[in-house]
C-alpha cells in the first residue's frame, strides 16, 4: 500500500505545479503596442535614429481611466513638454502633469540607454 502512495503522490505534486499560460495583456487591443501600432513605432524609430537617442524613452501611463503614451527625455540639457497621446495617436488637449498619470512604465528605451528609472 506504501508504495501505491508515493507515485500518486508526486503525481498530485507535479500536476499543481504545472500553471496554464495567462493569456497576454492587450493594450490598445495589440499584445505589443510599441511594434504594433504604427504611428507608436514611428515615434521609436525617430528616437532611435535621433542624435540623442541613448536619452530617449517611451513611456504608458493612465490617464482619466485611458492608456495614454508619451515619449520622453533624460538628457539632463533638455527642457521638453508632456504630451500624452491616446491609442490612436491622437494628442490628448488640455493641461495635465506627471501627478495626473498612473499606473505609469517604460515599454521602450534603447538598448545603450542613459536613463535611470526607479
């Protein structure tokens, strides 16, 4: 009987520890939005081509309950403005700040990047 019980148990064991994949996270309805939305991914490839790419980052955030994106600098000379732009690439009117967003990330920065984020 001892030895009927082990085998099921490591079956138990084992069949627990395997997890089902959770299905991807859709921004804007793609998987990727810095690869699949057209006008995000002509943003990175203005960033990349850029004199001062390796300062350049992307950037999701909410914004009044919307996924908003907006690119970005970390050179410590430049003085530039948030814009948000909603999932079509639209630019979102109005005035807002930092402190307006949630939820914020980096969902692009090259690869010899010289920014340093939290």
């Amino acid at each position: 009987m001892k030895k009927l019980i082990y085998p099921i148990y490591c079956c138990l064991l084992f069949s627990f520890a395997c997890s089902e994949d959770k299905d991807p996270v859709m921004v804007c309805g793609v998987i990727n939005p810095v690869e699949d939305l057209a006008w995000l991914n002509a943003i990175k490839q203005a960033a990349e081509s850029g004199s001062s790419s390796e300062y350049s980052y992307l950037a999701q955030a909410t914004f009044e309950g919307e996924t908003v994106f907006y690119s970005g600098t970390c050179h410590p000379l430049a003085n530039w403005a948030l814009l948000l732009l909603d999932c079509g690439g639209n630019q979102i009117e109005g005035e807002y700040t930092f402190a307006d967003l949630g939820d914020s990330k980096i969902v692009w920065q090259p690869e010899d990047s010289r920014c340093q984020f939290d």
